[in-house]
C-alpha cells in the first residue's frame, strides 16, 4: 500500500483520502486552516453548526447525494421548498415559477415571454460546446434581448465575476441554468434545495470519520510550503519538517501550486495555472431576532449595491435549530484588491446594513444579536470565452503528482458536488499509478 499526500482539506481532498484509504493507503491530509471543511468549512453560530458561505443541494447533485448513502448519513439530508426574489427599481419581485417570470413588470411583455422561451430552449439543449468561445453577456443580450441582458442578466454576471462580466463564457452560463432547471421534478413548480440536519458539519464529520477510521490522518495547522519530485517518489516541506510520499495530491489554488511547485514545474503547465484568475468572496452572516423577508433568495439586481444577494437562511431551514433565532447571509464577490477587502467589520457592517434597510425598510439592526465576517480568496475563478484551452490537467508534469481544484470543473460552477466528483476522480487516477 502506497503512503500518500494530500495537500488541503476541501472537499476534494477529503474525498479522495476516503477513497485511497477505503483501499488501505496510508493518507495524510495536510489543512493549512484550523478546520477542514474548505469553502463549506463551518463556525458556531446562536449554539449550531453553520457554514461560512452559504451552501444547499440541488436533486442533479448526484455525486455528494451518492457518497452521502455510503457514509451512511443519507437520513440526515432533507429536502425543503426554495423561494426566490429579485430586488430591482426599488422593489422586490417573486422571481420562483414562471408564472413569476410572467408577472416580472421591470421586463415589457414581449421580453418576459422572450425570456422565458430563451430560458426553455437552454433547458433541451444539450450541445454546450457550441457556447464556449461565446460571451455570455453578448449572448444573452442578442437572443434574449437588449432590455433583458440589462435588468437580469447583466446583474448577475457583473455581481458574480466584477468587472471581468463580459468575458465570461455562455457554457458556463448554460450549465448553471440547464442544471438548475433539471433539479425540478415534473410537476413542480418550486425547486426542492437540500440541506443537511445540523448543516454540512454532518457531512464534513462523516467523512472525516470515515477516514481515520480507516486509517488517514488529518494533520490541521499544517502548512506545506514546497514539494519537488524525490528519487523515491515526492518530497513534501511541511511546517520545515521534510517527508517523502509515493504520490501527492494537490487541491490548492493553481497559483498556489505553482508556488509550491516552484522551478521544477515545466513551464508551459506553469503559464497554464498562472493564466486563471480568481476573485474573492465577502461574506457576512448575522443572527436577529426580527423576520425579514419572506423568500430564502434575494438576487440583488441593482449595481449600485454593494452585495450580489440576501438570503434569509431561516426561510428554508426551521429557525428552531438555531435557538429561534433568524439566519441571514448577505454576499459579494470582488477582486483582491477592493475596498471590501480592506474595510473594518464595523465600517463593512455600517455600510451593507444601511444598503439593506433601502431594500427592507422594516429592517431593524438594534434587534441583531451575532455578526460574522468572513473574507476569502480564491473563491471563484473567472470562467473566460478562452477557458477551456487552458484548464491545467490532473498529471502535473511532475512525476507522481496529481492536482485537482475547482478550477479544472467545466463547464459546471465550482461547488460541492463538483468537488466531490473531482475528488473521485483524482483517487482512481492515483489508484491507475500504482497499479502493477
């Protein structure tokens, strides 16, 4: 049995050790963080588990559904109705069913009956790659129209990717959109999200269970610093301390495997890892005792915000497994540089709350009791018209060495059915290496 290294511990990373030490390598997962769990990593909040980002489950998630039967903890997924608004003009819009859609007065007639038509023809077309080298915004604009690419999707894009909106690629958008709508069973007009019974905690502690149990270690604080090829397999520098491994698996960053990787990495895979970019996410979570809204999701469809969405995380999951408090998220993305970034807690609190109470006058921030703030790098990657060509492989060119990240999931979003998939993946391309 081979001894194996894998470097952070997402959901990819974890998923893989499951994988190799169900076959009995020995597997040492190595979590830079104080948790593992990454961008569904979870804090405490009003005395439950609850993730940093927002997270639920789609029915199309078959990966993460499929892994949660074997761990055993499929009775602890539930299934709950998802509502859906849209804040533009100054008003709030059910935005869940097409018979929404129909009554959406921000959009004329024609362009509601346009968007839904273009919107249905997404959903039975199956050849994405005819997107790829297509703006999703030029697309959008061109087939749905010029009115609509303003009010619906011109939001979105620029609140997901910034000021890189334009360049990102119609197969990306496809496949957020084609997904979504197959999550509906026939008959249902409100998508069924799922949710796990104490949150993803549930999941993560399973999978982490599962590994020690068969023999992995989870090793946290642990920061690796650099990795070279070694005459005897891989050489991994972790907190100064030198070890070598038979293989390495890698669920970093591109950038921050070529970092790892330095000089050795031939240059041309480098190029390929330094070529994608990423942006960040800012998100804040808050607990009150005051209700607001009456949907789980709000799209912010107003640039002149500072946040993409609101979410109203007791509006799906019963505030009673959080001592009856409500649950919010609000969220953006950003570049590294943005003042999000740089701003204090206290001055980011004061500036969204005050954007929040123009959305809902009611809102009361005297009634809040807890507040989070969570900054990330590294979040979400920009899906460019050129993406494809440019996706880093598996193999690195170093030898027994393997990297997986969300960045190589296309034409899907990043996301933790994806990351399981990936982790799946990564496993048997390591089990093949050492087969005989």
């Amino acid at each position: 049995m081979a001894k194996i290294a894998i470097i952070g511990g997402g959901y990819t990373g974890l998923t893989a050790a499951y994988r190799l030490t169900k076959l009995g390598h020995q597997v040492h997962v190595f979590e830079r963080g104080s948790e593992v769990g990454g961008l569904a990593a979870d804090f405490t909040v009003a005395g439950a588990h609850l993730e940093k980002t927002y997270h639920h489950l789609f029915r199309t998630d078959t990966d993460i559904i499929g892994l949660t039967a074997e761990l055993g903890i499929e009775d602890t997924l539930g299934w709950h109705t998802g509502s859906l608004k849209t804040y533009y003009n100054h008003r709030l819009h059910d935005f869940s069913t097409p018979v929404d859609l129909l009554k959406f007065t921000p959009l004329p007639l024609w362009d509601r009956i346009r968007t839904a038509l273009v919107a249905l023809y997404l959903n039975r077309t199956k050849n994405w790659r005819q997107f790829v080298d297509v703006s999703a915004y030029e697309w959008m604009k061109k087939f749905n129209g010029r009115r609509a690419a303003q009010v619906i999707w011109e939001p979105l894009l620029k609140g997901k990717f910034d000021e890189r909106y334009k360049e990102v690629s119609m197969a990306w958008l496809w496949a957020r959109l084609h997904i979504r709508s197959r999550s509906r069973r026939p008959g249902e007009m409100k998508e069924k999200l799922g949710y796990f019974a104490g949150g993803f905690h549930t999941f993560t502690r399973a999978l982490v269970e599962k590994i020690t149990a068969q023999g992995g270690t989870i090793h946290t604080g642990a920061e690796v610093t650099s990795i070279a090829e070694h005459k005897d397999g891989v050489s991994v520098t972790v907190d100064g301390t030198e070890a070598v491994f038979d293989r390495l698996l890698a669920t970093v960053p591109s950038h921050v495997f070529a970092d790892l990787a330095g000089p050795g990495l031939a240059s041309e895979y480098r190029d390929r890892l330094a070529g994608i970019d990423y942006l960040g996410a800012v998100v804040m979570v808050f607990t009150s005792e005051q209700k607001i809204g009456d949907a789980y999701w709000y799209n912010i469809n107003d640039l002149t915000k500072p946040f993409l969405v609101f979410i109203n995380h007791t509006n799906l999951i019963d505030r009673r497994n959080y001592a009856g408090r409500y649950v919010y998220y609000i969220g953006t993305y950003r570049p590294h540089e943005h003042r999000s970034f740089t701003l204090s807690d206290d001055q980011l609190s004061d500036e969204w709350f005050t954007e929040l109470a123009r959305i809902f006058p009611e809102f009361d921030r005297d009634k809040i009791e807890e507040r989070h703030i969570f900054r990330l790098k590294n979040a979400q990657h920009i899906v460019t018209t050129d993406y494809e060509d440019r996706i880093p492989a598996m193999q690195t060119p170093l030898k027994h060495v393997w990297l997986a990240n969300f960045s190589q999931i296309y034409p899907e979003d990043r996301g933790t059915n994806y990351a399981v998939r990936e982790g799946t993946k990564a496993a048997q391309l390591i089990t093949d290496s050492l087969a005989p």
